[in-house]
C-alpha cells in the first residue's frame, strides 16, 4: 500500500470512534441541561463531564440522571 492509502485508512480508523464518542458526550450534556435538576447541581455535572468526560459520562449514565416516575 502507498503511503497515501495507509494515511486515509488511519484518518478512517480514527474519525468513526472519535464521531462516536462526541456523539456520546454531546447526548450526555444535552441530558443534563434537560433533566430536572437544580442549578447548582446541573453545574457540577456539567463540570464533571467537561473535566472529567470518561467517568463523567458513564457516572452520569449510571447515576445521575434522576429517575423517571412510573406511568399508569
């Protein structure tokens, strides 16, 4: 293979997570500015996300988001 090709077969390999996981990270900040959350609250998520993004992510998919009251 051709250097240009291996170069285009790396950029590839590397957008397809990296689209994913700013997919991730953009669904996991719109979730907390929708959930019903104080504002002091929603900041600190915000914030672990933001400086924190793997654990802010996965704590906030695991125990963040408040739970939904069960429909009749």
């Amino acid at each position: 293979m051709t250097d240009l090709a291996m170069t285009l077969l790396g950029i590839l390999f590397w957008t397809l997570p990296l689209a994913a996981y700013v997919a991730v990270f953009a669904a996991t900040i719109v979730g907390i500015m929708r959930a019903p959350l104080s504002r002091r609250s929603r900041t600190r998520w915000i914030w672990l996300v933001v400086l924190a993004p793997g654990i802010g992510i996965v704590l906030w998919f695991l125990a963040g988001r408040p739970a939904v009251a069960a429909r009749r």
